[in-house]
C-alpha cells in the first residue's frame, strides 16, 4: 500500500487515513504498509516526540485495524521507544485475529554516522514469521542493499520477503533493481512497498513493486498514493526452483 505522506497533517488524521485505507483493502490476504509512515522517514526531528511503546495506542489502532478487514497486516515501520529510553525503527506483523505475531527491528540503519544511526539503535534479529499466509521475510528499506541479510531470510524458509521503505526519489532506480536482484538470487518473490510524497522535506520515489520468484514485476506503482493488488502464486516459486535448481550449486 504505498501511502502518501503529507508533512503538514496531523498524526493522528495521518493514522486514521492509513487504517481507512487498510479497511479499504480487506478482500486482501496480505496488506503490507510502508516504512515510518506515522513519523516519516527523513523527519529526524520528529521521531523524539513521535516515538511509541510497543503497548501503545498506536500499536492497538493497527492490532484492530488487522482484525476488522481479517487480513494478515505487515504494519510498515514506526519509531518504537523503548524502556530504556533509545529508539527502533520497528516493524510489526498482524494476523487475522489482530494478534501480534512478530516484530522486527531494523538492522541496517542509513546515514554513514548521520541520520538513523545517530537517532536510533540498530536491531540485531533476522526475523521470518509464521503467519497463515506463509513465512514472511522481514527486511526494511536500506536492509535491501545487503544480500547476505536476504540470504539468510531465504535459508531461514521464508517464502515471501517483504521490504517496506521510505526510499528517496533520487536514487528509486536502486530500488528498483535491487528488490528484483533479490527476488532473483534467492529464488523467493519481494513485495517492496516505497512511499509518495516527502519525508523531512526529503522527496519520496513511490514506485512500489511486486516481484515473482524469476525477479519479473508483476505489479508496479507510479510516485502517487496507490493500492498495488497482485496474486503471489507459492506454485510459480515452486516451479522455478524446480526447473532452475541455482541454490544447490551453492559453495560459499
């Protein structure tokens, strides 16, 4: 679901509009939301007063969300706080009945001593989830660019990775062709998820994908606000595997 984020909208009718747009999408088996979009993603100085506990309202808003529309729910990122005071950026799966079934935190944090690594604390756990819909791949945004992390996520049963992101129109052709490296190295299809709008005045390149197993798209978003549908098919994936068994020539 690629959101567009207004940087003048209160968060509070920023959230309700996402939960309007999960509503608008419960004949879907899997939502999957983008990257920070209650706090933004280059808005550095937002994500003090922004930030919420993993008990919070937030948190239970997205938890109903997932329930009401009975779909599995990939709630992108938001700015997790935590007891200790440091901050995630934190990514939450929902099953149908709006039980929490995983959380992960980015690892990967962008800004070379800037930017996330400055605000935020890095998360050390690869995480797939056992959902109804299969094993989910958990990655977000500047993660892509490092394919040992998918490797691992694809050696770890995941089915499907999903990446949200909050990725800079000014680099969107990496975002592009590396969601489809992925999806083909691993042999496993990527639903990366991008954003519209600016973050923290920074411009967003939308172009959300989805990518089959063969590393072919095979739904796209423009740069505006857009539910992207497609279905993943596990038996095309199954298919491919079969036909061009790549991962047993592996030696490293």
């Amino acid at each position: 679901m690629q959101f567009e984020f207004d940087e003048s909208e209160a968060e509070d009718a920023r959230v309700g509009r996402m939960l309007a747009l999960v509503a608008a999408a419960a004949d879907a088996d899997l939502v999957v939301l983008p990257e920070l979009w209650p706090n933004g993603a280059f808005a550095y100085d937002r994500w003090e007063a922004t930030a919420e506990q993993l008990d919070g309202a937030l948190v239970d808003r997205l938890s109903d969300a997932a329930r009401s529309a009975s779909v599995v729910l990939h709630a992108g990122s938001f700015i997790e706080r935590h007891p200790d005071g440091s901050l995630t950026n934190t990514a939450l799966v929902f099953e149908r009945d709006g039980s929490l079934n995983a959380v992960y935190r980015k690892i990967h944090l962008f800004g070379f001593s800037e930017g996330e690594p400055k605000y935020l604390a890095a998360g050390t756990e690869v995480v797939v989830a056992d959902t109804s819909v299969g094993h989910l791949g958990l990655a977000t945004c500047y993660d892509l660019r490092f394919p040992e992390m998918f490797r691992r996520l694809a050696d770890d049963r995941a089915d499907l990775i999903i990446v949200p992101a909050g990725w800079p129109e000014k680099r969107i052709e990496h975002w592009t062709i590396l969601a489809r490296a992925r999806a083909i190295e691993n042999q496993l299809p990527v639903v990366a998820v991008g954003t519209a709008g600016t973050h923290g005045g920074v411009e967003m390149g939308g172009a959300s994908l989805i990518v089959d197993a063969l590393g072919v798209p095979i739904a796209e978003a423009g740069k505006s606000e857009e539910i992207l549908w497609a279905d993943v098919d596990p038996a095309v994936t199954r298919a491919w595997r079969e036909r061009f068994p790549a991962r047993g020539d592996r030696r490293l």
